[in-house]
C-alpha cells in the first residue's frame, strides 16, 4: 500500500495542472495514467487536429492575396502534413511528458485506476498486478470523457472513426462520411477535403456548431461548401455496413458509399470503468463538482473530479485552468487555509460560468467567449446585440482580398459590460483572447474606449463596434 497526500487519476493536461499546483502547495502527489501521459489533447485532439488543419489555412489565406495567388498552385502535400502532425503526437511517445512530470516531483504510477472507497485507489498495473493507493487529503478524478457511438445496425463491425482515428490516420482515405455538426466534425471535414478527400458531412439537424451565434454555424457550412464538402442537413444514419467499403443507409432510404466513416457524435464521461458506485455516484455519468471542484453528493471533502469528466466545459483550456485552481484548493484545504470562494476569486472556476473561449479551426474560423445573443436573453439580461461586417475593418481588407467576417458583441445595457463576444473570418482565433479579457474582467464599455487597438489591424474591429453601440 502506497499513501500519498494527493492521488490523481489521469495524467492529461488537466490532471498534470492539478497535480503541479497541489504539489507547489506542498503535498505528495501520486498521478495513475493508463494510457499516455499528456492524454487526449495531446494524441489525438488539439495538437494532431490543428497541425492537420494549419497547413489547409495557410494555402487558403495564400490564394486570397495576388501575387501570393500565383505562387500557391497545386494541392496540400498530404505526406508532408501528416509527418508534420505525427512530429507534434511526438509519434504517440509520452517520454516528454513523463520526464516534465517526475521533473515536477510528482510520482507517476501506470496501469488502470479505480475508486475503492474513501480515499483508496486501486491500480491494475500493466504487468497484471494490483498497488493500492490512499490518499491523506484528496482523490481527484481527470479522466475526460470518450467518444460516443450511436447504436446502430451494423456499426461496430464497421469499425467507424472516432476523433481518434480522425486524428490519427496514416493515409489520406479516398472517400470520407462525417457524421454530425459540432467542432470535431465540422474541423476534421475541413482538414481532410484540404488533403484530398471527397467528404460528405451529415447533420441531422438544421445548423452547424449550435452552440454558437447562428452567424458563425451559417459561414462555416458556407466555407465548406465552398470547399467542396458535400453538407446536407436533416439527415440521419439508420444503418452501416462494411463488405471493403462501408455503406450509410440514410433515413429517407438513400445510401451513401464511403471508404471511411467518422461518427463525431459526442462525448460521454469516462467514468464507467472508475468505482465511483463505491463512494455512491452513478458509474457512466458527469461527476458534478461545485465551483471549488468538490464531488456533489460524497461527504468528507476529499474527492474532486476536473476536466472534461465534470462536463462544465468540455475544452482543454477550461480542464487546466479547473486543474489550477481544484489543485490549489487542495493545497490550501490541507494547510488550513482559508479560501477565496467569491465570484472570480482563486478558489472557484467562475470563468466556466461566465466566459469561456472557444475556437474552431475551420475556413473561416469561428471563435467566441460568453455568452450568446439567445442565451443571454434567455438567462433574463437586457442586451443589445452589436454586430459588424469584419470585411469592413481595413485590417481585415489588408489580410485577404475580399475578406468575409462577422463580430458581435453581446452588451449587458444595465451595466454596459460585455457578455459575450463572437468572431467568424480568417485568422480571428488570435482576436479571442481580447475579447475573454473584456468578458472576464468585466471591462466597462466607457474603459474600453481607452483600449486603442493599432491601425491597419484586425483589432480595429473593437472601435468599430463601440462605434456602432455608441451610434
């Protein structure tokens, strides 16, 4: 039996996060990872999917200027792209990752955890053996979730892509399906069309990335059209069959032949296989934590769960700043020190509620923080959308000829703040991080006007909506 102050299962970077701040607090701390330390994100999400999707940007922002046009004839050299992104996975090798961890003085265990009661864990180790870990103040759980699968005839022998497979294919397929509209889907359509590719997108229902301002859904189905993805809504799958290549048998009884098929269809807890039953939680679902990071629903304050497994906000960014601050709280519960629980203090994760930042990598690029136009209203604030042509900014002219964009600004008229803010164009991933700042800190319009963004500059797009809001 191994005890140490703090035990962490898994070793992504939202438990990495953790686990540095609890051991900078001065605690012990163990970290169990099945699989590869640096998790998800780093194999077979964020950093695979952007470098398949970076080279695909950079052609498409070269043929939009003359001069650059003339010079970027010919297709993506997809063996290029591909050893490119097999450079960022680090070839699926974690020895990076593991010698950042032990250089950190966090002690990694490998093998397969389990809760097993109050502050236990016991690991299968990969050589089939069994170690029991106790922890003295916490367990925290960081396992993410894993892709879903719809039941469907035919589709586990199919053998459909997943986000995994997406990511991490060795060769260009032919013909691709993608099966749904949200981030992954409607990224990995783009990356693959760019590298060869026929693919054909569908979306049973009505928009893309519905969790978004319509706008920024709507310029993306536009851009990939324009690409030449096949996109049809209201479609579904009622059937799959591979005999070489696989047929989708389509609810209005058309097939479609395809030689792989992607099912981004979600994200579903990875907490079937973990032992919360034994601490009274439901094995398969969320483990809900308040804003400090605390399990709802299991006494004693000693087990906390960050990351995509609490579903608040299933992003990578959102996971390690829960793994700052949860791992802090730890720290700070074991020492006896007093925490700062008020709103957008450093013992709660507020910026999950009120601002979180998301990219999406296609062409154009969508980014927003906040909250939309409809979910504002909905939430009972009296706002004001402001919106303006981003094609209008001469940054954005000097970017591309005939730039295409949209922002809006969602402002709160009783306290003339922010409450979310929205991009779509190319390149606007770098314009989010302003707009978080604004959002989280809750800046007054009346300050902002002494923000003064550099001209020519995409940025300008700030005055510019100040501009229309103040009329």
């Amino acid at each position: 039996m191994d005890e140490f102050d703090v035990v962490v299962l898994g070793a992504g970077p939202t438990g990495e996060n953790l686990a540095e701040r609890a051991h900078a607090g001065g605690l012990s701390v163990a970290v169990v990872e099945s699989e590869l330390v640096g998790g998800e994100c780093s194999y077979w999400a964020c950093m695979p999917s952007k470098a398949l999707l970076r080279p695909a940007a950079a052609l498409a922002d070269a043929r939009r200027l003359p001069g650059a046009r003339e010079a970027a004839g010919g297709r993506l050299d997809a063996a290029a792209v591909l050893a490119r992104r097999d450079e960022f996975t680090s070839h699926w090798k974690d020895d990076g990752q593991v010698a950042w961890l032990e250089g950190a003085g966090l002690v990694l265990v490998r093998g397969h955890g389990r809760l097993d009661g109050e502050k236990r864990v016991v690991v299968r180790t990969p050589d089939g053996e069994q170690r029991v870990l106790t922890a003295r103040h916490a367990v925290a759980v960081c396992t993410g979730t894993r892709a879903a699968l719809p039941e469907l005839p035919g589709l586990a022998e199919a053998r459909p892509w997943t986000s995994r497979e997406a990511t991490a294919s060795e060769r260009v397929p032919p013909r691709l399906a993608v099966i749904g509209g949200g981030v992954v889907a409607c990224e990995m359509a783009t990356a693959w069309r760019a590298l060869g590719s026929e693919v054909v997108q569908l979306v049973r229902g009505s928009r893309l990335l519905p969790r978004m301002e319509p706008f920024a859904g709507e310029a993306v189905a536009e851009g990939l059209r324009a690409a030449g993805v096949d996109l049809r809504f209201g479609t579904s799958v009622t059937a799959v069959h591979r005999d070489g290549p696989v047929t989708l048998t389509l609810d209005g009884g058309e097939t479609v032949t395809v030689d792989e098929v992607l099912f981004a269809t979600g994200r579903t807890p990875a907490t079937t296989d973990l032992g919360v039953e034994t601490v009274g939680l439901e094995a398969g679902r969320p483990i809900e934590v308040d804003s400090t990071g605390l399990a709802a629903g299991v006494p004693g304050e000693w087990l906390y769960a960050a990351g995509d497994v609490n579903g608040r906000a299933l992003l990578t960014h959102q996971g390690k700043y829960q793994g700052r601050i949860f791992g802090a709280v730890i720290a700070d519960r074991a020492a006896g020190r007093p925490l700062d629980t008020a709103d957008w203090g450093r013992s709660v994760a507020t910026a999950d509620e009120r601002a979180v930042p998301q990219v999406v990598f296609t062409d154009p690029e969508a980014a927003s923080v906040g909250l939309t136009l409809e979910e504002a209203t909905r939430e009972g604030h009296r706002v004001r959308a402001v919106d303006y042509d981003l094609g209008n900014v001469a940054g954005a002219a000097l970017y591309a000829d005939g730039y295409q964009g949209r922002a809006r600004a969602v402002v709160d008229l009783d306290r003339e703040t922010l409450l979310g803010v929205t991009f779509v164009g190319a390149g606007v991933a770098e314009l989010l991080h302003s707009a978080t700042i604004a959002v989280a800190g809750e800046v007054p319009i009346s300050r902002l006007w002494h923000a003064v963004p550099s001209y020519p500059t995409i940025s300008e797009i700030w005055l510019r909506l100040l501009e229309t809001y103040r009329g």
